[in-house]
C-alpha cells in the first residue's frame, strides 16, 4: 500500500484542485528548473554528416536530436503517452487508470506518467517512489505546458530519456546501439529505442539482450494492436535480430575536430569542408599503409581542392588511438624535413628569372660552395644533364646551384607567398642546404605550397572552415610558363608499379637519415600530400619518398577521383623548345653570382621600366632599355624569349601577355638582371 500511495495521493490532490482558482496561480509560481540542456559539442562534414562528437561535462553523451524518424515519434507517444497532445501537462484519466489498477492487482500496473512528467523528473533528475517527488512532477509538468508548446517538451524528452550506461537522449543512444542516425529506422529499431527508457539498465541491449528483445516485443505488440504498424513490416520487426553491442562513436578527422573545438569551445557545432565518405577512406588507407612496417611507423594525408582551397581530408596520424605510434600527434602540423620536395619551386623560380629551361643544359658534378659541397643522394653524379632530366632525377647538386644564382632569399620569399611558415634550424639564415630540406615544414603548408603550382603559380589559402573569410589576393609565385614547365617535368616523373603514367604531377622526398617520407601530388583539380614517418623523428631504415608514399599518393587518388582530371594546356607564351634551338644564354647553365646580390659594376641593369612600375603601352610593344652588361642581349617575359641576341640597349618588346610581367635581360656573359612590371 505504501507504493499505492504514491499514486493514489497525488492523483486525489490533482482531482480535487482541478477547477479552482488557486490552481493556476500554484502552477505559474512553479520555480523550474534550467531548460537548456547541454548537449554534446559536434564537428560535422561538409554534408551534415557528424564527423565527430564529444561528451558533455559530466561525461554523458547527451546530442541535439536533429531529424527523427516520423515513426519512432509516433510509436513513442502511442506507447508512453497516446494522449500527450491534448493534455496539459498531467493526464487525470491515464491516473485514474493507474489508481483502478492498482487497486483491483493490489499492485502498481502502469504509471499514468505523462512525457511532459517524465521530462520534469529529468529535467530535476527527482525521484518518483515519493509523494513529493510525484507532486513536484505534476507541478512542472503543468508549468511546462504553460511556457513550451509541445515540440519542445517533446525535444526535451528527446535529448534527455536514459538509455544506460552514459547515454542520454535517442540520437546518441542510436548511434551507439544500431550505429546510425535516427531520421531512418526500421519498426524494430524504433520499438526498441521506446522500450529501454523505461528501465534503461536492465534493457540495456549491450549487456541484457534477451530482456531487450522482450521489451521491445511488448512495444511492438502494442503498436500491432493500435494499428501503427502491420503486415509484413510488423512480422519482419519481431523477428529483427536485437543488437548485442554498443558501438564506438564516429571518429573521423579527429585531431581536426579536437582543434575545431579547441579554439573555439563555446561553439556546439563546427561544420567543415571535410567530405565524410574520403576522410574515411583516407583514414582506412592510410591505417594500411603502416601495416608491416613495425609498430611505430605513422601516416598523415591532405587532400584539398585546389581549385577552391577546401580541405577534404585531413589524417593526421595513421590510428589516432595508437600509443605506440604516438596516434594524438598531428602529423598534418609537425614540422619536418622536407627532402627533395621543395626542388620544384627553385626550378620554377629558375624558369621565370630567365636562368634555365627545361632543355638548358646544367652540371652535375662535385662542386663546392665555400665549405659546403652537395652530394646526391646515392653519392654518384651524372656529368652533364637536361634541366628537366635534373628534376626527374632530383639531383642535389644542379638545384644547389641554381639556388646559389637566386639566392636562398628569394625560395624563402616565394614560399612565403605560398603561405608557407618554415621553420629555420636554431633561427638560421635560410642557406643552400634549404633547396634540399634543410628546414622544417608541416605537410599542410607544403599542400598549400603545391596547390599554388598546380594553380599555375597562384597562391589560394587552404581551410577547413566553410565560407571562411580569405586573406587578400597574394602574390603569384612564379609566372603561369613558369609554373606549367615545372608541372610537365613533373609529370613526367616515373609512377610507382602498377600505377598509371602522366595522370598526376608529383614530386617525392626523402629526408636526411630516412626520417621523412613525402610524396605530393596534383592534377587538374585536387592536390594530395602524404607523409610517413615515426612522429618521434627517428630514422626509419630504408625508408623513401618513391618506395613507401608515393604508392599511398597515387591509391589516394584512385580513391578521391577513378580518371584525374586533366593538367591545363601550357599557356601561349610558354617556351617549349629542344636545346640547340633555345637562346644562346639559355642554352647552358654557368653558375655565376646570386641574380640578387651585389652585382658586378659593369653586370646588366634594366633602365627601363623600373621594378615595380605600371606602364601603359596603348597596346604597343613595350619600351626596354638595358644600361652596362655584354652585348648581344636576349630579354624573356615571365621565362619567354621575346627578343634574342639585340645589340641594342633600348628595344621594342611585343608582349605576348598583359598584366604582371617579370622582365629580364641576358648579356652574352650570361648575366641577368629583372624586374616585375605591371604592363597596360
């Protein structure tokens, strides 16, 4: 009787208040408690997907319910509450009902609670095997349905209904027990999420299956019986199998999201670029990658769209729960060596200072700079070489030189404009060494490096946020010649086993002592970087760029898009000729001061026009005079002859472009000098 009491009491104190004045005034000084409910913080794709979600303070998964199944809505209401939409907050018959029962079983049957009672006792997390705890539901309650309307008691219900263990709400309890959004569920399913939150851990169906099955039978029963289902769906629903394990919540791009977060905690959603259905490829491939490779190799890949800027794959690690391969390090924001894959950027400032082509012939030989005397990489040379043989084969000692003609300045200054931060060692001033890795960078700065190349040398800002605000425009890199010779060298560039010729522009790299492998690569559209390493920095013995990620680089991209789109034609002024028929100062590399140094007193200097200067030309050719240097004179725009072997020293150049122009002059000693002009 004692347990008759809690509802016999409260049902005659609701009865015999119903219809009085002081009713109402009881319930609108009803204190109530906060009804916004923390629910967990989500990182979504570019699609709505969740990509990653993370408990709210005390540990609870407790999620925003989004989209619900129509028909789990309606099983819920039919089985805890038919008439919740009519009701004010307590239903006198459905407690009458209770009471009868009772009475005639000598025992509590049903309840008579209502959803918007349930909600109150969650939303206090009181007790309801006492005559206060009761009373105080049906005052909230009754308050409730004064200040909300019905489908927001029912979001309440949604987001805060136990489903054991540390899962509140249907979306989480879904996703951890049919591993899937709830906007779609079988009848099954549906009856299921209604059974458990009435005795949440003893229907658990992770731990109690067989007492999960028998509740959801009960609902599904009843719903035959009301008429909410049948046929064939209601046969098929009670012989569903009942799952038997709670499943891990989704993990993808889970050191973005961590950041997401952390720069931004207040925030409850952050959506992304991310596409859901890659990064998860992207995560899988890159797990495999390390498979025999012991138990500290890791893997990191980025993928982006270069032709928007948008990130849509980021792995930092190759399992980010991994201890041993220190899975929480980033790898995606590690500063490493890059080895040989900042080559492409000397070769491409070379092209458009009018210091080489990929037909000019250049040494590879020992040679010395001071005290510094580059080797290649298996300590052999190969004497005389094409330019465009000297990047295919990523020899040290042709790039070392031309970096000495730029000095090492002018890479760190294009690689800025890149939007790429190196890291210099100790704070050094950038010397030779950094053609050939000597400096740190982080594989999301060498994307955005390359997707500038594969955008024919203009820069774009690669983020992970959508419509996030870009910086303003910046400096191209290299002239669109330029940058196209670089691409079709490294097209050029033998693929791994298996794999198909001429579809990606690549470029690998392998730091000093194997302790960084990268391959990057684009085609007309995406640009991928993958690195491999131990994310302690110790060496991997054997490890190279060409052996361990270049294979990883070209599956990526068989998984991102079956056909590459195509690499862009080369542009109307770019010089593509064979050796013997290039200009006589282009012909054949000779090392010689850095083109910025202080140069000799009688080296060649552009009159006119100044560096930095607009001119208009009404359309006509372009006034250039050269002062001091060697007669005869080659001049190029943006790497392009437009005037070989004048022995004067004011020429009318005919531009093949407009626009941002690098003007440069050759003298016959091979000296050159240039500057960046704005023609009309």
């Amino acid at each position: 009787m004692r347990r008759l009491a809690v509802f016999l009491v409260p049902a005659a104190l609701f009865l015999a208040a119903w219809g009085r004045d002081a009713v109402g005034l009881w319930i609108d000084r009803t204190v109530l408690p906060p009804l916004v409910v923390a629910t967990s913080t989500e990182v979504r794709g570019r699609d709505g997907t969740l990509l990653r979600a993370f408990t709210v303070d005390d540990g609870r998964w407790r999620m925003a319910p989004g989209a619900v199944d129509p028909l789990y809505l309606q099983m819920l209401v039919a089985y805890e509450d038919r008439r919740f939409w009519t009701h004010g907050g307590v239903d006198g018959l459905a407690l009458l009902r209770a009471l009868g029962q009772a009475v005639l079983n000598g025992r509590v049957v049903s309840g008579g609670s209502t959803l918007t009672m349930q909600v109150a006792r969650l939303l206090e997390d009181s007790g309801t095997g006492r005559i206060t705890g009761k009373l105080r539901q049906i005052r909230v309650a009754l308050a409730l349905e004064r200040r909300l309307d019905k489908g927001q008691i029912l979001d309440l219900y949604l987001r805060l209904a136990p489903f054991g263990g540390n899962l509140e709400g249907v979306r989480a309890a879904s996703l951890a027990y049919l591993g899937k959004e709830p906007r779609r569920l079988t009848p099954a399913e549906a009856a299921l999420l209604v059974a458990i939150p009435q005795a949440p851990e003893r229907r658990r169906p992770d731990r109690f299956p067989d007492a999960a099955r028998a509740a959801r039978g009960r609902v599904l029963e009843r719903m035959i019986g009301a008429g909410v289902i049948g046929g064939e769906p209601a046969a098929a629903a009670l012989t569903e199998a009942v799952p038997d394990r709670r499943r891990d919540f989704p993990a993808l791009a889970p050191h973005l999201a961590g950041r997401l977060v952390a720069a931004d905690p207040v925030a409850g959603i952050h959506d992304t670029t991310i596409d859901p259905a890659l990064q998860a490829s992207m995560q899988a491939l890159a797990a495999r990658a390390v498979e025999g490779h012991g138990d500290m190799l890791s893997a990191a890949i980025l993928v982006a769209d270069h032709r928007t800027g948008e990130v849509l794959a980021s792995v930092g690690a190759a399992r980010w729960t991994d201890e041993p391969r220190s899975g929480y390090v980033d790898m995606t924001l590690a500063p490493r060596s890059p080895g040989s894959t900042l080559k492409p950027f000397v070769y491409g400032l070379a092209f458009d200072e009018g210091l080489a082509a990929p037909a000019t012939l250049i040494e590879d030989r020992p040679v010395a700079f001071g005290t510094y005397a580059p080797q290649n990489f298996d300590r052999s040379f190969h004497g005389t070489v094409t330019v465009r043989e000297a990047l295919e084969l990523s020899l040290n000692v042709p790039v070392v030189q031309l970096t000495s003609a730029l000095g090492p300045a002018r890479l760190m200054t294009a690689l800025s404009r890149a939007g790429v931060h190196p890291v210099l060692p100790d704070g050094d001033a950038p010397g030779l060494a950094v053609a050939l890795g000597g400096l740190g960078v982080t594989l999301f700065d060498l994307v955005q490096a390359y997707a500038a190349l594969a955008r024919l040398g203009e820069p774009v800002a690669l983020h992970v946020v959508p419509d996030q605000a870009q910086p303003g425009a910046r400096q191209r890199l290299f002239s669109p010649e330029a940058a196209w010779m670089v691409a079709d060298i490294l097209a050029g560039m033998p693929p791994p086993p298996d794999a198909p010729p001429g579809r990606l522009a690549y470029k690998t790299g392998t730091s000093y002592g194997h302790r960084d492998a990268w391959a990057i690569g684009f085609d007309g559209a995406h640009v991928v970087g993958v690195w491999m390493g131990r994310a302690d920095g110790s060496p991997v013995p054997g490890a190279f760029g060409a052996d361990l990620a270049a294979p990883v680089l070209f599956e990526a991209f068989a998984r991102l898009r079956p056909v590459p789109a195509p690499l862009p034609p080369p542009p109307p002024a770019t010089l593509i000729l064979p050796t013997a028929q290039l200009p006589l100062p282009l012909q054949r590399f000779r090392p010689r001061d850095a083109a910025f140094a202080a140069a000799a007193p009688d080296a060649p200097v552009v009159a006119f026009p100044p560096d930095g200067a607009e001119v208009e030309t009404g359309g006509g050719p372009l006034t250039a005079k050269v002062r001091n240097g060697a007669p005869p004179f080659t001049w190029l725009a943006n790497g392009a002859p437009v005037a070989v072997a004048d022995r004067g020293r004011e020429v009318a150049l005919t531009l093949p472009v407009r626009g941002a122009v690098r003007l440069s002059v050759v003298d016959a000693l091979g000296r050159s000098a240039s500057v960046a002009v704005t023609v009309d």
